[in-house]
C-alpha cells in the first residue's frame, strides 16, 4: 500500500499533464477524481508484482484497469507488452489501436503501437465498428472496449465469434466469422425502445344517479376475518421489502464498473462476475417468494376474509329526471 501511495501523485501529475497535451480525444475527459487516482495507483502496483512474477495476463488485466481510472501513455505501453508477452495478440492489437489513436504525439506509445500492429494485421482479423450512438463492444462474452465510444477497432483471432454491442437502450449481438488478415466494418444502431401503451379511452357512458336502497345481506359463509388477511399482508410486505434490499444490494456490490475492471479480458469464471450473478439470483428468488405471497394474500382477501358490511349496488331503476334508482346491500 505504501508504493501505491506513492504512486497517487505521479499518475495526478501524469493524468494533468495529459490532459493538457494530448489530443483533442483525452482534451475533453476530466480529470480523474483522488478516488479513481488512489484506485489506478493501486492497480498499477498489482500490475508491476505480477508483471515481475512473469504472471503476463494478470499484470495486463492491472494496467487497463489502472488505464480506466486514470489514462496515461505509460499505463498503456505496460498493458499492451502484457499483452504479447501472454500470447494475447488480438487484445494487444486491440489496445495497441486505442493508443495509436489517443496518444499519437508520444514516440515510445506510438512506435510500440505500430510494431503490435504491423505483428497483428496478416494474423488477425481487424473490424472497424461504428454505432450511430456511444456504445461498449463484448466478444465471446468477453469486453473489448475500454470504454463507451461511437467508433471502435478492435482485433479478433481467426474463426468464428460472438460479437455484443450495447448500448443504454439495450445490446445488439451478431455471429461473426474471423479470417487472418481480414478487414470489415460493421454498423450498428440502438435497439428501439419499446411501445409505450396506448392512454385508455375516456367514457362515453351517461352519469347515471341512483338512490340507494338497504336490503338485509345473506349469511356468511367465509372462514376468516380481516385479521387473517392483514397478516398475510405484512408477510407479503415484508418478502418485498426484502426483494428491494436484495435488488439494490446486487445493483451495488460488487456494481457494474467493479465488475467491468476486474473482468476486462476475463470470461465469465471472473469472481466478481460471479458474485454479481449470485446476488442476481437471490433477488430473482425473493422475487418468485414476493409475487406467490402476493397471490395467496390476494386469494385469501377475496375468496376466504368476510369483511365489515358495507354498501353495494344490486339493482337500479331511471328515475323520471333522469336518474335511477337502485337496491344496495351489505355483503
């Protein structure tokens, strides 16, 4: 902790001077906050150990991680020599891309940038993806993108993928068939939203009035009193209560920009994919318990609870005004 601490005020100082200098695509991001600067400082320490213990994948995994939260050249540099240094050409060339693009002013960046590419361009297939708007890329379940952009490239391996686009209305996803040296766009728009419901039709029905008319009620022959359904209620409202607690607990923890850091290159075995899953399906359960709760509350109001007598129309007669008049009863 103490070496990443050291490192909070050199990725600000980087993450400032960055800002300043580069193009006009890092010219419109903010400054990253003390949080996300002590977050990157941490995960760029993670990525060194692993780095120095030839652990390639888990060091690369650190560094984009430490690139999302604070941008810098020499964040990225790190990640793509993860990268090939774990035989993982396609993710380099894909990371190799975003640098070229973003850091073209900075020689080391740009001249590890092209020799990645000039390795990947005959060994891979390179898409150029363009969404009419901001969108995050996902191949074989795996995130690709470093962040949510209208325009991608990203790198795959020869053979046949499973390529996500999403976006805030909803993903797309389509079969895709990779060939070495290969090169395609792809376009993409948002799904539509859905229907909204037609505004019901106001009542054409004349205002009827009644006079009403007490008659005594039949006999009872419910088993259960209000008190019975007033118990299930709160049971019901409890099992909900719990639902919302779940929902929300899963919505947070461990949150989708969590999972998308220490998922990034990862399948769907990454544990904090995995324990957003399992807070998914609790919620999922508790939702299946709230809704039959509702259901046998509803039944038992209806079907089985002889509630206190009140007033109910039974029959109605046109007075000579207009109006009419009826029969009521307490049921």
């Amino acid at each position: 902790m103490r070496g990443a601490r050291g490192l909070i005020g050199v990725l600000a100082a980087c993450s400032a001077l960055a800002v300043g200098s580069a193009p006009s695509i890092a010219q419109a991001e903010e400054p990253p906050s003390a949080d996300r600067l002590k977050a990157a400082a941490e995960e760029y320490d993670r990525g060194r150990r692993a780095f120095l213990a030839d652990d390639f994948e888990t060091a690369a995994v650190h560094f984009e991680n430490a690139f999302r939260d604070a941008p810098r050249a020499e964040t990225m540099r790190l990640a793509i020599r993860a990268r090939r240094k774990a035989k993982q050409l396609a993710r380099a060339a894909t990371l190799a891309a975003i640098a070229q693009q973003r850091y073209p002013g900075d020689p080391p960046t740009a001249q590890l940038a092209k020799e990645t590419l000039d390795e990947a361009g005959p060994a891979l297939h390179e898409y150029l993806v363009d969404c009419m708007a901001d969108c995050a890329i996902t191949a074989d379940g795996r995130v690709v993108s470093q962040s949510d952009a209208q325009k991608h490239r990203i790198f795959l391996e020869p053979g046949p993928h499973e390529l996500g686009v999403s976006f805030k209305e909803g993903g797309v996803a389509r079969h895709i068939d990779a060939k070495k040296g290969g090169k395609d766009t792809l376009a993409f728009e948002a799904p539509p939203p859905p229907p909204h419901a037609p505004p019901p039709a106001a009542s054409t029905a004349p205002t009827v009035t009644t006079v009403p008319v007490v008659v005594s009620p039949p006999p009872s022959t419910k088993p259960f009193g209000p008190v019975v359904f007033f118990v299930a209620l709160g049971v019901t409202a409890a099992v909900g209560a719990g639902t919302v607690l779940s929902g929300i607990d899963a919505k947070n923890n461990p949150g989708v920009d969590a999972v998308r850091r220490a998922c990034a290159g990862k399948d769907e075995s990454c544990p904090e994919y995995q324990d957003g899953k399992s807070a998914e399906t609790r919620t999922n359960v508790l939702l299946g318990v709230t809704i039959g709760a509702a259901a046998i509350t509803g039944v038992i109001g209806l079907f089985f609870t002889q509630w206190s007598r009140s007033p109910v129309m039974v029959g109605a007669a046109p007075l000579p005004d207009g109006g009419s008049i009826g029969a009521t009863g307490r049921f």
